[in-house]
C-alpha cells in the first residue's frame, strides 16, 4: 500500500487515517465525515505554548477546558506557584504522544457535545 502525505507537516501517512499522528491535522474531506459541526480539537503545540509563556495566568488551563483550574491560577497569578506550574505542565503536554493528547484532553470533549447535544 502506498503512503501519502500530510497535507499540513508533509510526513509520511498509511492512506487509511483520517488525522496525522504528527500533527493531528484532517486528511481531505473524508475526515469530516461524521464529525459534530461545532467540534474544535484542541492543539497539543497550542496548549504546550500557552503554558509555558501564559501558565502564570492559566490561559492554558481555560484552553483545554479546565475552568476552574484557569480561574485558581489566575487568583494566584501574583505569586510564583502558577508560573511554576505553568511551565512544568506546558513542558509535560510538549512530551505527551499526540494519542495521549488527544485520549485525554479531546475525547472528554467530544463526549460532553453528544451528551449535550
């Protein structure tokens, strides 16, 4: 079987997955197929990013949906422990396979749309 490409970080791809393991970028349109219209996925790069440089104000933690943490973080901002935090979980979401990433911070998404839909 031939391989293809992915059309966003251009590694090598089995023709059958819908999303890069890479990147998780959407392969054509087939992707879509069967998914919610309001879906987001969420970024692993996005959220690594927004921990390490925003982590003292817990935009990180608002990004992949955990509000109350966000606001916690945000109430400490004046102090070193959100910055700490910020960064350690910034770098552990950097270190996460994209399996992971996406097991833990996408599908509880995706299970709360259909509950709530």
């Amino acid at each position: 079987m031939a391989l293809s490409q992915c059309d966003q970080c251009r590694s090598a791809l089995q023709p059958t997955l819908m999303v890069c393991p890479q990147c998780g970028a959407g392969q054509g349109l087939d992707a879509l197929a069967g998914v919610e219209p309001k879906l987001s996925l969420r970024s692993q790069r996005r959220a690594s990013r927004l921990g390490i440089y925003l982590g003292t104000f817990g935009v990180h933690q608002f990004y992949l949906g955990n509000r109350a943490r966000g606001a916690l973080y945000l109430a400490l901002c004046w102090s070193l422990v959100p910055t700490l935090l910020g960064v350690w979980e910034g770098l552990r979401v950097s270190r996460m396979s994209p399996e992971e990433f996406y097991r833990r911070w996408c599908l509880p998404q995706q299970k709360a749309a259909n509950i709530g839909g």
